[in-house]
C-alpha cells in the first residue's frame, strides 16, 4: 500500500468518525462534523476514486461549512423561533447543514461502514423525537415531527446505498 492510499483510508476513517459522532449534538458537534466532512473529502480525492465521489463529498463539505456558519451566526444573534424575535423560517438556513451531512454519510463513494453508522444516527434521532414529546407532547410535536423525519430519511438513505453497494458488488465481474 503506498502513502497516498494509506493517507486517504485515516482520513475517512477519522472524518467518517468525527462525522458520525459530532452527529450527536447538532451545535457543539458541528465542531466535530465540519473537519470530519472535510475529511472525508480529502481523502476521497487523495483516494483516486470516480469524480462522482470526489464531487460528492466535496459538496457535502461547502454545505457542512455554510451550515455550520447559518448555526453558528443564528446562534450568536440569539437563536429563532421562540422569544428571540426571529422566525423559525430562519431555520431554513441550517438545511444545508443537513443536506450536507446526508450527503456525506451516505452520498455516493461513501464507505459500507460510515453508511451503517449512519443508520445508528438515525435511530438515535428517532430517540430524540419520542424525549421531545414527553415532557409536554401537544406543544413539542412540530419539532418531533421534525427530528423524527429527519431520523426517518438518514435511515432510508442509509439503507438505500447499501443496497446500491450490494448491487454494484453483485455485478463486478470476479477477477
């Protein structure tokens, strides 16, 4: 194995991981998802695999980063919604944060492996719902309703690609 292959299989590995771990915790774990995506994106390109994967986590990584930055500026400025005087349209501004994540975890050239953590991360946005309901379920279900979609496609998607995987391995010719 030469340097650059080596190089390109920590790198995933290290972003693939801080992706999926900083996944638990939006805000402080954007700290850990926006090098985690850049990463990823790295060691894709350093991999030499198809454009459509280099493309793909290279995208992921400018919407991380304009995500991150719409979470973190909103943040700063007090937040949405609520008594902060904004909209919770404002919202809006962290879905490519989402998409990118999404797009990272199981986007095409997206290891077996970061693709099936995804779908942990899924299931525990589906835990984060049912918490969100219980203290007071009427007033707390547009943002469980939320978080669980969210949960719902992560694991569709998840499960999506390793069908793709499944399908491409299938039909490679053996050597």
């Amino acid at each position: 194995m030469n340097a650059r292959n080596l190089w390109s299989k920590i790198l995933t590995v290290v972003g693939g991981l801080a992706v999926t771990v900083g996944a638990v915790d939006a805000l402080e774990g954007s700290l850990l998802i926006l090098p985690g995506a850049g990463l990823l994106a790295l060691g894709t390109w350093l991999a030499g695999v198809e454009r459509r994967a280099v493309a793909s986590n290279t995208w992921a990584f400018v919407l991380v980063a304009l995500g991150v930055g719409a979470l973190w500026g909103l943040s700063a400025l007090g937040g949405f919604g609520g008594t902060s005087g904004r909209s919770a349209w404002w919202g809006l501004l962290l879905l490519p944060y989402l998409i990118g994540w999404n797009l990272a975890v199981w986007g095409p050239g997206a290891p077996r492996w970061l693709t099936v953590l995804g779908i942990v991360n899924g299931l525990l946005f589906l835990g984060l719902a049912a918490i969100v309901l219980n203290p007071t379920p009427i007033k707390n279900l547009p943002t469980a309703i939320i978080v669980a979609v969210i949960g719902i496609v992560v694991i569709a998607g998840c499960i999506w690609r390793l069908m793709q995987q499944r399908k491409a391995k299938a039909l490679t010719p053996a050597t």
